[in-house]
C-alpha cells in the first residue's frame, strides 16, 4: 500500500486477491515463506513510453504508452491493449494482476500482461487511428514477440486498430508470427475470437445456473455495455432463449419492454462497429425502448444481470436494487465492474456472483487457441473453437467450485477464483526460484 498508495484501482485489485488468498497462504506456509503475493504484485517490467503522431490538420499530439508485463511464470505475457482517455498505470497495473489469474484459470500456458495508452480513437478518422496505432507499434515491437509477450484488443481497440498494430510490427521485424492475438481471419485470427468473452461469460452463467437446476430459458437479462463483449453476451443469452431488455454505453442506457432480438441486436452492431453511433439512437429507431441519460441499467428488474462495459459500474447501491428486485445470478463480463461493496451485497444475498477472471476468461482462452493455431499454421473450425471454449469455461466453473464452495452449499466464485488462479502461477515461481 505504502509503494502504491496512489494507484486506487490496483490497490482494489489486489486487496480482493489478498482477503480470499491471505488465508489460503497461511495453511500453505511454503507460499508465505517464499514470499510469494509480494512477488506477484509487483510488475516483472513496466514500460511506459511517448507516443507523437500527426492529426488530419498536420498537428502533433503526445499521447503516453504502456505494457505492463505482470508475471511470466506459466507462459508468455499476454493481456489486452486499451486505447481510452482514462488509462493509467494504475489502471493497467490493476488489469494485468487480474489477468494473471485468469490466464492460469484458463488452464492455458499464458502469464499475464496489459497495456494500452491514453489515446481516444472516438471522433478520430481511420487515419489518424492508423498513424496512431503505427506510431504506439514503433516503440512497442521491441518490448513484444510470440514467445515474450502476445497482446490483444480491449477497450477501445478492435479490429481495425489489431489490423493497424500488425501491420505496422511486420514491417519493423520483418516477419508473420503470432505476436498480436484478435486477428482478422484471413490473417491469421481465429474463429469465434470477437465472441469468445461475451458467449464464454453466458457459458459461465450457464454453468452456475444449472448449480441451482435453472437455465437462461425465459429468464430476464439486463446487460451494460453495447462494445465486444455486450453485443456477443447478448447474441448468446438470445441463442438459449433469454430476454435481454437493456444495452448502455457511456452516456446512459436503452430499456426495451419487448426486449432486444436478433434482428435489433444487428441493428446495435451497426451502429456500434461500423457508424461508430450512440446507443441513444436506438430508442430513436424502436418505438418499444427507452433512453435513460446517465444512467446504468441497474433499476431494471431482471433474472440475470451481466455488467459488460466498465470497472466499478456497479456499486453497493446498484447491487441492493438488483438484490431487492430478485436478480439470482451476476456474472462479469468487464473487467471488476462490480465494486467491493456491491460483491459484499451480492455474497450476503446469497446471490450467484462471477468475478470477471473467471467469467470473462473465454477472451483471453480463445487468443491462446489463436495463439496455438498460428504455431500449428492451421485453422480450426467454428465449431472445434466454440467446443473448446464451452469446455474451458466449464472447467474454469469447476475449479471455481472446487476452491470457493462453503459449508452451507453456496459457491463463493471470487474466492474459489482467487485460489485457483493463484495456485498453478504461485507454484510455478517456487519451482523457478527467487527471480
Ligand atoms: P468496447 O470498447 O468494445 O466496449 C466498451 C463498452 O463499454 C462501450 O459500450 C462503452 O461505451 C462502454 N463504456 C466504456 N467506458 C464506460 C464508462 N466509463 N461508463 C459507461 N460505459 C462505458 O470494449 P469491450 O467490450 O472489449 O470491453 C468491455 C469490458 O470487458 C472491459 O472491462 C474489458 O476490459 C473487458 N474485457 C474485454 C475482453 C475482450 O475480449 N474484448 C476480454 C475480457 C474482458 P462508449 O461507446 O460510450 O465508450
């Protein structure tokens, strides 16, 4: 706390890990002896970098660049880039320490990394997005490698802005690796990769709901969000039969009575992937929806709540609501967007709760199957991909039970996440010694 007491988000982080692992280490004294959670929370290398590019008016900007390489003990770094106004160190140092666990639930060979930069691609044009993201690449290919670090998309970057990085790294180096994960597949990306964290999430909440013999059939589904993991977490809870009545992005949410369906939910991915719109539009377009500015769709009574767009977008207050109004299950699909009070709430309802490091690992599980695909330089189907990834999130689901059951049957999911995630990395660095 003392050495980063001016990084909130990363303290958060850590000290959800440290009340659920502090225990567990104490039973183990080899980890406590070993020093091992000190080690963990510090970065193996923190990179931050200046980024200039030229603006459409031929001006200069600086933007700052990061990669925070977390802990290789099982595999290569690997984690997303964010390119948002708000991205700091701490922020990213939050995201990588999550990501290490995650990595090691996935049960793939992937240490833990993220990074990104201040940058905000929205209102620029595709070329400044591209002389941006060639400009980040200059300095960022001499810190990455399909061996050393693999980075992906998050926030802010997708496809285009993948398609830009790639580019621009096999120019400087001179080779087509798998350096960069979120390819597009005539390149080498994968099948099902841009669903993967939002089909895995209800894959995830699939799995906790049968715990309880329940099923997404007929169920009520709020969402936040309308990016990656939004639209395909809608896509997936419409494929088993759900209802999902809201979308949101940063300046508020849709509410729809009839609920979002296939044909609206293309409209979204439109607007969203392609016009680069708001979701207030959509309201405008569908006469059975709603806009709420500024809000969350939190209030809205629902089954199943998802929150797939920011950290700590749902606080003790939100979690009462959704507490009071019957919500049974909440699986992640961002990254921490529940705050520790709200999970508090959530734990005292005894209600079904996911932390994001297990519920939105199938991302991060299918950049590793792109990963080994590229390695093989083979491609496999759509259906051996979404295979693989039902079987990953339900063996994450698995290890989760396994750690994180209490006495009275009610599975605690971010402690049994916590455990497991911590053993594979914490016994790799005791057999790798004090480095
Ligand atoms: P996108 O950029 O595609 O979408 C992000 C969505 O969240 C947008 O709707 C955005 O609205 C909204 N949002 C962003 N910031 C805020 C905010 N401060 N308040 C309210 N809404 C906000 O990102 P992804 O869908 O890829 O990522 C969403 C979350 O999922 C992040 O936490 C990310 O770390 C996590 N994640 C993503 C993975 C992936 O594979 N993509 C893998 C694992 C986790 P607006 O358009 O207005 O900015």
């Amino acid at each position: 706390r003392t050495r980063n007491g001016h990084e909130p988000e990363f303290i958060q982080a850590v000290q959800e890990v440290a009340e659920t692992v502090i225990p567990y280490i104490v039973k183990n004294e080899i980890y406590n002896e070993k020093n091992i959670l000190l080690r963990m929370v510090e970065p193996e290398r923190l990179i931050s970098f200046r980024v200039a590019w030229y603006d459409d008016q031929g001006k200069i900007h600086v933007n700052r660049g990061y990669r925070i390489q977390m802990n290789s003990a099982i595999g290569p770094y690997k984690g997303g880039l964010r390119f948002h106004p708000t991205v700091n160190a701490s922020i990213l140092k939050f995201l990588a320490f999550e990501q290490v666990f995650k990595n090691s639930l996935t049960t793939l060979p992937m240490g833990g990394g993220k990074g990104g930069s201040d940058f905000d691609p929205k209102g620029k044009s595709d070329d400044e997005v591209m002389r941006f993201c060639h400009a980040f690449m200059l300095e960022l290919n001499r810190h990455i490698g399909p061996n050393t670090d693999v980075p992906a998309g998050d926030i802010g970057v997708g496809s285009r802005e993948i398609g830009f990085l790639f580019g621009m790294y096999k120019k400087i180096r001179n080779e087509f690796t798998g350096v960069l994960t979120g390819k597009g597949r005539s390149w080498g990306g994968s099948l099902i990769r841009p669903e993967a964290t939002g089909y895995g999430t209800v894959y995830f909440a699939q799995s906790m709901m049968q715990t309880k013999g329940m099923d997404f059939e007929g169920k009520n589904v709020t969402i936040s969000g309308s990016g990656n993991v939004a639209q395909f977490a809608a896509e997936k809870a419409l494929h088993l039969g759900a209802k999902v009545l809201t979308l949101s992005d940063s300046q508020g949410y849709i509410y729809d009575k009839d609920g979002v369906d296939e044909e609206k939910l293309a409209y979204v991915m439109d607007l969203k992937n392609n016009k680069r719109g708001r979701i207030s539009e959509y309201a405008d377009k569908y006469s059975s929806a709603t806009f709420h500015k500024g809000g969350t769709p939190w209030d809205v009574k629902c089954d199943i709540a998802l929150p797939c767009a920011t950290q700590n977008e749902l606080d003790g207050e939100h979690a009462k609501v959704l507490v009071k109004n019957g919500c049974i299950c909440v699986a992640e699909g961002a990254n921490m967007p529940s705050t520790p009070e709200a999970i508090h709430e959530f734990h005292e309802a005894k209600v079904l709760f996911a932390p994001g490091k297990a519920s939105n690992a199938g991302g991060v599980a299918t950049s590793g199957l792109e990963m080994s695909q590229n390695s093989l330089r083979i491609s496999w189907t759509r259906e051996e991909v979404d295979e693989r990834l039902r079987k990953i999130m339900s063996d994450i689901h698995e290890s989760c039970v396994a750690y994180g059951m209490e006495k009275d049957g009610y599975c605690n999911y971010v402690k049994g996440a916590n455990i497991a995630g911590f053993v594979k990395v914490a016994d790799a660095m005791l057999a790798q010694g004090v480095i």
